[in-house]
C-alpha cells in the first residue's frame, strides 16, 4: 500500500470518528428536544420567540407587556415556522431541534480547537471534542438565547486565536470583520452578550501593544461605533413590540447599584457566601471539572508571570476571555437585586425560600461562559502529563474545601428553597414539589463528592480516554436526568393549564366557528411564570390573547379563567359559562 493511500485511510478513519461522536450526541440533543410540550419557562420563552411571532404578521401585543425581553437574534429566524402552521407542538419541536444543531456543533469546533490551536494528539483531540458539548451549561430543555449565545462565543474565540497568529493582512481584514459581525450580532441575541464583546475588545487592546499590531485599537473603536448602532435597533425592535415608550424592559438591561453598608459585616458575609456558593456549585454540576480548572488556570498564569514562559496565545484567550466573563458576571451579581435582598433579611428567621437565595447556588449567568475554559483546562492538562498529578491534588483539595463549605454555610441558606434545589435536578432527581431539608442537599454534594474523584482518579492513573469517556456518560446522565424528572413534570403542570382549551379551540375550528379575541382570567396571587397568558398566547397563537378582562366583550370573544367567577356573569348578561375541567373555565356567547 503506497503512502497516499495510507493517508488517505487515516483521512477518512479520523472523519469517521468525527461523524460518529456527531451523530452520539445528535441522538442525545435531538432526542430530549423531542420530550414534552410547550412551555416551560413561559414568560421568557414567550419574550424570545414574539419576534419570529411578530415577522409572521401575529399580533401578541395583549400579554407581552408582562413578557421581558430575552432578545431576538436566534429566534427571529424561525418566522417561517408561524408561516406554515399553527400547531404550537410541531412549532416548538421544529425550533427546538433546530437549536440543538448549535449544540452539535461544538463538536467539530472543539476538534479544530484541540487539533490546530491547543495540538493535542489526534486520540485526545477526538475525546476532547466528544465531550465538548456536554460542558455547556444551557439546557436544551426548554427555548433559551443561552444555547445560541454559548456556540457563538465558542467560534468568536476561535477565530480570535486566528486573528491574532494570521500575518496576511488581507486574511486578518476578513477576520477581524467576522469578529466584528459576529460581536455585533451576538448583542441581538442576549444582553449578556455585552460582557464578552468587552472582554474580547480589552485582549484586542492588550494584543495591540503586545504585538505592535496598532489597527487592533481601529477595529476597537469601529465595534464602539457598531454597538451604538446596535443599541438604538434594538431600542426601535423593543419599541415596536413592547410598545414601551423608551421605557427600560424587564431583563433588558444590568441593573448594577449599592444599596447595601460596605462597613457592615453582613454585606461581606452576603458576598462571600455567593461567590463560593457558586463555585461550589459548578464544581457539582462539571462532575470537578472547574475545580480542576481553577488549579490549571493558576499553573498556566503562574507560568507566566514568575517563570517568564512564552504566552500560549491560544490557551490565554481561551483562558482569560472566559475568566474575565465570569469575573464580569459574578461581580455584577454581588450589586444585583438579589444581593440587596439577601442583605435585606440575612438575620431574619425562615428567609431561606425566598426567590433571592436561589443566587447562592445560580451558575447559570455566567455558566454559558464556562465551557470553552473548561474544554481549554482539560486540552492543556493532557497537554502537560507531567504535571497531571499534582494539579489533580491540589484540585482535591479545592473540591473538598467546596464541599465542606456548601455543607455548613450554604446548606442551612437554601435547605427549603426549591429554586435552588431545580439548579441541581440533574444530579439528584428533584422535582418541583418534592420535600427538601437537609438530608437532600447533604445527598447533593455527597453524590457531588464522589462523582468529581472518579473522574479525577480515572485522570490520576492517567487513564485520559476512559477519563473523558466517563465524564461524557456522567454528563448525559445529568442532563436527561433533569430533563425526564424536572422539565417534563415542569412542562406536564405547564400544559394542564391549557390543554381542555386548546382542545375546544380544535373542535369550534373543526366545525367553522369564527374566535374572536381571547380574555384570561386569573388569580393574582400566582407566580408570572405559572400564570397562563403566555401559554395560551402560544397555543392560540394566530388570535389576539389579553391578560385582563375588557368593559364589553363581542359575541364571538372568550374568556378563558382559571376557575369559576360568578362576576363574569353578573358582568356579562346573558354569557354562558362552561367547564372544560377544574381549572379551565370559559365564557363566551359563543354556543359550543
């Protein structure tokens, strides 16, 4: 056999593996996507896709108003699935596969990465690109601008580490504008995304004086330029939904202040426990891959800074973009509205349910932007084998120090707090409702505990493929946990609000009757997030959904409540009510 044809064997054998770690986790994303009905999170996936509502000519502006803004760069784009049906199930299902191809696609990205930037082997840079997507944090369990915003930030480092190695000017031109485009485009997406358009465009300016390279700071100043563009189209895009009259939306901005006393012991004390409530946190949800991250990162820096080595460009950005990101993040938490509200009742008594305490253990701001860094910490541990050893030891020590600390300080914070027990549905089986003490959260980090050690024995005795292969394993097993246990008990107690209705509505359009407008009614007391006029916006999405009950209504409108409300008939002479079950009742005039 000559040697072209030996090449061209090992061509073809290392894309069949690539094909096949493709399809592994096609099978794994596409499948759960396919798992439950619409919605979950209602508000804010009804605030993600009004955009692709609103090119498709339909008119959702009675309930949006309570909706916050979760961007529309990703979901704008599936309009065309409004264009050809109104089956909210076959509308939900289309958009959710399609949005787990991002998922997959870190795949071959990660491949690339670990291949031709972090040169690894081609054994480890296939099993490093085979667990790659499951270091993302986003759940493919319900609409999030999260999974979006995550792929994207994985190709805008990567082209970055190609910028700055790229000599031919007319290559760097290209792209340093798909830097720009995709920055750019990545602000319609998420607010958040802000945080690494800023983190990349410090590194520029960094790069610029390391190198010499002064056009750097030019394409700096034109992404200044292209971000006030931006900012002002988004502005006109949430004027034209929300109708807000310039007024700041829900979720629309970071809302940074300082309400609390710096010389007050209690503020420290907040902060503290946050941040190493949310490093903890992750150290159980990566099965002890950040805690293994935060001794690589030390070992990469240190290398630097005292033993003068040569920077690792592209270890650095994927390291110190990310970390950046992260710090941004946490930091704006420590001034957020829930810092301020822990601070507000630290002393009190049974405080612990409050929604606010949830931020204690919530990684999932500034998770989107942990994946590359871990895929980055595991690529330079391998890289480094003399070394594995001993950055594994210290990273015991650091997941043992996170353990005993999530045991006796944030444990008694959040033992009956089931907003913060949901964060770790993948790992325990909780679902919403269940009894929590603390014998729950005890289980929690015991499981925690002992699945980062396996992981990092397995790496110890340096068995790096069997390593990897179960963390993958390990990390599938945690997403369709929460997956079949928490998001589809979520889903079935969504959809019990509205399935009676969606059906009638089926049956009076069978038979050629004309709906007019849809009026809910509902108590008050619930929660945005289970009250049911962004649902039923979304099952009846080609009519117009109110939130409140109008002064007149026409024969052909219907009141959609909750449960039944003697009021509505005494306000409407001659209107009929019908229970479709225990909680949906209609009025109308309508004869059905």
């Amino acid at each position: 056999m000559g040697v072209k044809s030996v090449l061209r064997n090992h061509f073809i054998e290392k894309r069949r593996i690539l094909l096949l770690m493709i399809l592994f986790h096609a099978v794994i994303c596409i499948g759960i996507t396919m798992i439950g009905k619409p919605l979950h999170t209602t508000t804010d996936e009804l605030g993600a896709l009004v955009s692709s509502a609103k090119i498709a000519g339909l008119d959702w502006s009675g309930v949006i108003q309570n909706c916050g803004y979760y961007g529309f760069g990703w979901y704008w784009s599936f309009f065309w699935v409004f264009k050809i049906t109104d089956n909210p199930f076959v509308i939900y299902q289309i958009i959710r596969v399609l949005t787990a191809i991002l998922r997959i696609a870190i795949v071959p990205i990660a491949y690339y990465i670990s291949n031709n930037l972090f040169h690894n082997d081609e054994k480890d840079s296939q099993i490093l690109a085979f667990v790659a997507p499951m270091l993302c944090y986003s759940g493919l369990g319900n609409l999030s601008n999260d999974i979006a915003l995550e792929t994207f930030f994985w190709i805008l480092l990567l082209i970055l580490c190609q910028f700055i190695h790229e000599e031919e000017m007319h290559k760097r031109f290209m792209l340093s504008g798909a830097i720009l485009v995709i920055s750019m485009y990545t602000l319609t997406i998420h607010t958040r995304a802000l945080v690494p358009c800023i983190a990349i465009a410090i590194l520029m300016v960094f790069f610029s004086f390391f190198y010499k390279r002064y056009g750097l700071l030019f394409l700096v100043v034109l992404s200044v330029i292209f971000k006030y563009i931006i900012e002002k189209f988004i502005a006109i895009y949430q004027l034209e939904v929300w109708n807000n009259g310039g007024d700041k939306l829900r979720n629309a901005t970071v809302i940074v202040k300082m309400p609390m006393n710096l010389f007050d012991p209690i503020t420290w004390n907040v902060w503290l426990d946050m941040v190493l409530g949310m490093l903890s946190s992750e150290q159980m949800i990566t099965c002890g891959v950040f805690a293994i991250s935060e001794i690589v990162i030390v070992f990469f820096l240190y290398g630097i800074i005292f033993q003068r080595k040569k920077i690792n460009v592209d270890y650095f950005v994927f390291f110190v973009v990310p970390i950046m990101c992260i710090g941004a993040v946490i930091l704006s938490l420590l001034f957020s509205g829930w810092a301020t509200s822990m601070y507000d009742v630290w002393e009190k008594k049974d405080v612990n349910v409050y929604y606010a305490f949830k931020s204690l253990c919530n990684v999932r701001y500034w998770g989107v932007f942990a994946s590359p860094l871990l895929f980055a910490s595991l690529s330079w541990l391998f890289n480094h084998v003399e070394k594995m050893r001993i950055v594994l030891r210290y990273s015991l020590a650091i997941m043992i120090f996170n353990t005993i600390f999530f045991s006796f300080v944030i444990i008694p914070l959040v033992n009956r707090n089931s907003d913060a027990a949901s964060l770790f549905a993948g790992i325990t089986g909780y679902k919403r409702g269940d009894n929590l003490d603390n014998n729950y959260y005890y289980c929690l980090v015991l499981i925690g505990l002992a699945i980062s050690v396996f992981v990092g024995f397995l790496l110890y005795i340096e068995k790096k493929q069997y390593a990897i292969i179960a963390l993958t394993i390990l990390l599938c097993c945690e997403m369709y946990n929460k997956t079949f246990n928490y998001d589809l008990d979520v889903r079935g107690k969504v959809f019990a609000g509205i399935d009676a209705s969606y059906k009638m509505k089926e049956v009076i359009e069978n038979s050629n009757i004309t709906i007019g407008d849809i009026y809910i009614n509902e108590s008050s007391d619930k929660d945005n997030n289970w009250k049911i006029y962004a649902v039923a916006q979304f099952y009846f999405n080609r009519y117009k959904v109110v939130d409140m009950i109008p002064e007149n209504i026409k024969e052909n409108d219907i009141i959609i409540s909750t449960y039944e409300d003697s009021n509505i008939l005494k306000k409407y002479k001659g209107i009929t009510e019908y229970k479709m079950d225990n909680n949906e009742y209609w009025y109308t005039f309508l004869s059905i």
